[in-house]
C-alpha cells in the first residue's frame, strides 16, 4: 500500500513531466510522433535487415514506402478537390439565389431592411479585416509548422530505427542489470502496445473513411472520398468532429440538390457511422488491443487534449496503456493498475 508521501511524490513527478511536456511540445510532439513512426516500421525494418539489408537502407525504404503511400493518398485527395473545384461555378450561382431569398425573409419576416443589412455586413467586413492580421500570422505558423514537421518527424524516425540498440543499452543502465529482464519485458510490451494501437487507428480512420465514402455515394453525392475521409480523420475529436467533418458536404448537398431529403440524408450516414465507430469499431480495433478501460481511455484523450491539443489526442491513449504495461510489472504500482483497467489474471 503506497504511503502518502509516495503519493505526494508520485503526483509532483506527474505535474512536473506534464508541464515539461506542455512548454516542449514544440519539439516533443514531432519527437513522439517519430517515435510512434518507427515503432510501426520496426518489423519492416528488422526483416529487411534479416535479409542483409544494411540498416541505413533499410531505414531508407521503410521512410520511401512512407512517403509513397503519402503521396498516394494526397493524389486522391488533390483529385477530388480537382473536381470539387469543377463544381464551384454551379455552386455559387445557387448560393448567390441562396443569399437573395434569405435577404428577402429577413426583410419581409423580420424587418430588417436592405440598408440595414449592407450596414451589418459592412460592419462585419471591418471587425474581419481588424482581425486579418491575426488570421495571416495563424496561417502563416501553421503552415511554417507543417513543413517543420514533415521534416523532423522522419529524422526523428530515421535517428530511432538506427539507434533503438543504444536506447535500449542506456535503459538497462539506468534502471540496473539487476531489473534487466523486467525492462526487457516491459520495453518489449510497450513497442507491441503501441504497435497495435497504430495499426488500429489507421484500420478504424479506413474503416470509416470507407463506410462514409460509400454511404456519401450511395446518396448521390460527389467526391465522397474527399469528404468521407476528412470526417474520418476528424473523428480522432471526440463527439465533435464528425459534426465538424460534416458540415462541407451538408452544405454541398443543400446547394447541389433541391431537395432537403440530401442533407438530412448525409446526416443519417454520418450518424450511422459514428454510431458504429465510437460502439463497435474503435473499441473493437483499438480499445481490445490497448486493455485499458474506457474510462481510462477518455480520461487520456481530455489530457492530451489539454496538453498538446489534438496532437495530444492522438499520444496520451497510448501513453495510458504504456502506465498500464509498467504498473503490470511493478508491484508498488498494482492499484493503479486495477484502477486503469482488469488484471491480467481476469479475463473478464
């Protein structure tokens, strides 16, 4: 039974890594990414080294099918953007009709004249330039943080696919050639863990991207692998991002159809597919493979949140089942354990 004071300790270790973790994200969010990136690439890597491969090489392909498969899907996603695009002309003469009906309705229904809604506009337009400072240096750190990030994150990958041999020499070191076997077992369950966890998340973004391309099809409606994919990506978010994945394509619809049956329609796939994620497909393909509990799991997501955002979102489940792995094998650590999810002794 751990005393007070080690739970007073424990909590400040707690806090000061989270704080750590906040002020560092700059570099320790691309850092964990690659980490994660090299932990699903290790088998690839390893069996290419089995067939005496030289590791660099090795490391190199493993980057190449990277981008490879990158670059494929940024070809589909340019694509239907290309036809997107085709589609703009048609779109905006419907909302120009769109935009004089509701002017109107608010003149007729509500009163508000002609004069005083160029006067709101007007207004509106100011209070969006005032801001457009803001919105340009946003833009402008978003965009400088992309380009950083697709170059660090395969350095970084490159750098712990080469070096995973030292990492792990330094572990055993620093934890003692007497907890040898137990770090050992430890480092070997974490990769496995978070191996499984990746390979989950990218089956459950295919799963859904697929059921909402097929369902956006089915309705008619065009690029539904543009806006089926964006809404599966967009899921990572809890509760909200389906709802903000579907906005582009009910707008699409209203303007593309006549009918409102289209965009309550796109609400149905939508809502049917976020109910099969967020109840069968995420906890099947990830929570299983993760063993933590679900309120574990959500806790994780809310503190990534707070911490890295949605980056953060993305790294703390995995993080959770990492603490799970290490209070497994810790025996001061087994209520945390049973707290974070089942013994392994319960199957059930």
């Amino acid at each position: 039974m751990p005393t007070s004071a080690q739970v007073s300790r424990y909590l400040q270790i707690t806090l000061m890594v989270a704080a750590l973790m906040y002020f560092t994200r700059v570099i320790t969010i691309p850092m964990t990414f690659g980490l994660l990136t090299a932990i699903v690439l290790y088998p690839l890597c390893q069996w290419l080294e089995q067939r005496r491969l030289p590791r660099s090489w090795a490391i190199m392909v493993c980057l190449l099918l990277v981008f490879v498969i990158g670059g494929g899907l940024v070809s589909v996603m340019v694509w239907q953007v290309t036809e997107l695009r085709q589609e703009l002309p048609r779109l905006s003469d419907k909302s120009d009709k769109m935009l004089l009906d509701l002017q109107q309705w608010l003149t007729t229904q509500l009163g508000l004249t002609m004069d005083m809604q160029i006067a709101w506009l007007r207004q509106s337009a100011t209070n969006l330039g005032g801001k457009l400072g803001s919105i340009l240096l946003g833009t402008f750190n978003a965009t400088a943080s992309l380009f950083f990030n697709l170059v660090i994150i395969p350095l970084f990958t490159a750098l712990f696919l080469n070096y995973r041999q030292l990492l792990m020499q330094g572990l055993y070191e620093f934890f003692g050639t007497s907890n040898q076997a137990r770090v050992y077992r430890v480092t070997t369950e974490t990769v496995k863990t978070f191996y499984n966890y990746i390979k989950g998340l990218l089956l459950v973004y295919l799963i859904v991207g697929v059921l909402n391309s097929v369902g956006l099809a089915a309705i008619g409606l065009k690029q539904a692998i543009l806006f089926g994919f964006i809404a599966s990506i967009l899921t990572i978010i809890p509760y909200i991002g389906i709802a903000i994945g579907a906005l582009l394509p009910i707008s699409v619809a209203w303007m593309t159809h006549d009918s409102l049956w289209y965009p309550l329609a796109v609400v149905g796939v939508f809502g049917a597919v976020q109910y099969l994620e967020a109840n069968v497909i995420f906890p099947w393909v990830v929570g299983m493979k993760l063993k933590v509990n679900t309120l574990a799991s959500v806790i994780g997501l809310f503190v990534g949140g707070v911490v890295w955002g949605v980056s953060g979102m993305v790294l703390f489940l995995p993080f959770v089942a990492i603490l799970k792995l290490i209070a497994d094998n810790v025996e001061e650590w087994k209520p945390l354990s049973t707290l974070l999810g089942p013994p392994k002794h319960q199957a059930n």
